[in-house]
C-alpha cells in the first residue's frame, strides 16, 4: 500500500517520447530495467569508488556501492510506504555520472574545466548520458525515462539555482523534489559510511583503535559486541558492530522521517514539493553521530598520505589526456569529432573522459605517452 504523499506511478508525468503500456511492468520498473540494461550502468564496475583494485578485488567499486544504496534505500521506502520502483530507479542511476578514479577524477576533471570557463558536475552528467549518451532505440536518442527518474538525478543531493541553470527549468527547481528522490542522498551517506570503515579496515589503513577512538558510535556497539561475544576474533567483531551501526542509522531514519511527515502535515505529493525544508533525513543527534563519521573517514582515510599515489596519479593521467584532446581534437574517436559541430571542444573531451572506466582511462594514457615519445 502506498502512503498518500508517495509517487504513484499512474499520475507520473510521462516520457519525452511517449510509448505503449508494458504488458506487466510499471513505468518506474521499466525505466529501473532501463538504467541496468545501460552502458554507463555496467562501466561502474570497473570505476573507482575509494579504493582500486591495487587494493583488493572484494573492496567495494561503484557499481557495488550502488548496490548497497539501493538495497538500504528500498528498505526505508518500504516501511514509510513509497514507491519502491521508483526508488530503486534512483539509486541504480545515482551514480552513473561519475568520471573515473573516484573523487580524485572528479575534481581533475571540473579543474580542467574551469581552465575553459566551464566545470563538471556529476547530476548534470547523468542527465546528459541518460537523455543524450545512451543509444539503445530507433526512434530516439537516451533512455526516455520518466519526468520523475530525470528529476530525481538532478534533485537527490543538492538544490540548483534556475538563474543559473536555465535548462532546468522544466524540473521547477523551486520545488523541492518528492520523498523518494530525497532519500537517495541520505542512503548514499549511509552506504559509504559505513562501507568505507569497513574497506578501511579490510585494507590495514584503519586500526580498530583509530576507528574506536573516532567513531564514537561505532566503538559503543563494539564495546557491546566484545561482552558478548568475548573470544570471536576481532574482524568478526568489528562486522557486529559495523551491522549495529547500520542498523541505527537506518531505525533512525525511517522513524525521524515518518515523524517529521506527520508533525508537517503532509499528505500527498503536492505537500512534499510545496514544503520548506526537506523531510527525509536523521534525528538530530544520530546525524551528529553520522557528521562524525564522516569526519572521521575525511581525515583518517580519505586525504590519509597512502591513498595520495593514486590521488596523484588520477590528476595526472586526466589532466594531461584533457589538455591533449583540447589541443588536438583531431585525435578523437568519429563520434566525438562530430560532436565539436554543437559543443566547445573542452565539453566534447569532458564528456568522453567522464565516460571512461579507470582501465580504459589508463590504456589511452598509455598510447598517449607513446605517441608524445615519438616527438
Ligand atoms: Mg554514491
């Protein structure tokens, strides 16, 4: 049963291109089906979410990651009554606009931007690829997903001003975006969070101390977990405890956004996008408990000196492969050439370097190299 303020499919405002009914999938199931059968879908795999594959095989990539916001985000949504579909359609899709190398390829690719007066932005990339990249029909270019799933990418994690997006407008970005978009953003959170403490300490670049003394939370339920089970051995403990962890966070969220539903009144779907402030999200003092553990990971992870090589090595390879394509547009792939009839050249490289995954990225650095050794 869904809750009144829920999406129901049937009122969905539609597709570009309009299509015939399927005979026994909904449109938001459809358009789910849609993001796994896309190429940029399958390219997360081989993407690097914090770690690479230096590391280990079994550390999470983005593909995975994706996974487990979706699986968190579904069970929230299942138990405040949303639409599942419709969720599972944004997390599968919430990272597909993501360039290789992790966060570090992001950032080389929005600074080799702005050289151009231009920057990246991942939500902005995901809509380009599943309106424009994905090339799976005879009839038009992209997905043709549902207004909803394309609102939701733009939506999920950040508010953007229609003065300065003026191609927005279509989305009313004066309206906040439904219950089911807003919990992507938080399920991220809650992903990463607490994956990232456990690749870390899979990896050896956290210690249980550290974590204890930085996570408060994490280090209540592990003092929980040693009581009762005294003699299982630490990594064991440390999955108990990371569970417990989980868990709190995601109790908590479901009942602090059912309560806020209630205490704003709110009813149907209008009510969401009409409303001030945006309703899915912690109580005050586990999201204090979540700040921290990002913090946490920030500091003692994420900009720790080990990870610097990589770090490092994606500017590098980025930076350098963005300003030979700027330079010699010559050298890019026929289907790129003619994009530069439409779109400055640093767009054109932009949108082929985000594409990548990090092996490939690699392989063409790798034939970069050799073609500059030749002059
Ligand atoms: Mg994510």
């Amino acid at each position: 049963m869904l809750a009144g303020y829920a999406v129901h499919v049937e009122q969905s405002r539609g597709r570009r291109h309009p299509e015939p009914q399927h005979p026994y999938r909904n449109d938001f199931q459809r358009d789910r089906d849609r993001v796994i059968h896309a190429r940029a879908f399958r390219r997360l795999e081989a993407k690097t979410q914090v770690f690479t594959r230096r590391y280990s095989d079994h550390f999470r990539n983005r593909l995975t990651h994706t996974i487990e916001v979706a699986q968190i985000a579904r069970t929230v949504a299942a138990q405040l009554n949303l639409n599942v579909d419709l969720v599972e359609a944004l997390a599968l899709v919430h990272d597909v606009g993501h360039p290789p190398f992790g966060h570090a390829g992001e950032k080389a690719l929005d600074t080799a931007m702005r050289r151009y007066g231009l920057f990246f932005d991942h939500n902005l990339h995901a809509l380009r690829i599943v309106e424009d990249f994905e090339l799976r029909y005879a009839a038009f270019r992209g997905l043709n997903l549902t207004f909803e799933v394309r609102e939701g990418i733009i939506k999920h994690s950040r508010d953007y001003d229609g003065k300065e997006f003026p191609e927005l407008r279509e989305y009313s970005l004066e309206q906040l975006p439904p219950l089911e978009a807003q919990l992507i953003d938080i399920a991220d959170e809650i992903a990463y969070n607490t994956a990232d403490l456990d690749d870390g300490y899979e990896s050896r670049l956290l210690s249980l101390d550290q974590i204890r003394a930085g996570v408060p939370v994490f280090a209540g339920f592990l003092e929980e977990v040693e009581h009762l089970y005294p003699h299982a051995i630490p990594k064991l403990q440390f999955n108990e405890a990371l569970k417990r962890m989980l868990n709190k966070f995601v109790g908590d969220l479901i009942e602090n956004t059912r309560g806020q539903v209630r205490s704003a009144g709110i009813r149907t779907v209008q009510d969401v996008r009409a409303c001030s402030r945006r309703l899915v999200g912690l109580s005050s003092e586990v999201e204090r408990e979540r700040a921290a553990t990002k913090r946490f990971l920030y500091n003692s992870l994420y900009f720790s000196e080990p990870l610097d090589p990589e770090k490092n090595d994606a500017e590098r390879v980025i930076s350098e492969l963005f300003e030979f394509w700027t330079k010699n547009p010559d050298r890019l792939p026929p289907s790129y050439r003619q994009k530069l009839r439409e779109e400055p050249p640093a767009r054109v490289v932009c949108d082929y370097i985000a594409g990548m995954t990090d092996n490939y990225i690699q392989e063409r650095h790798q034939q970069f190299l050799a073609v500059v050794a030749k002059f």
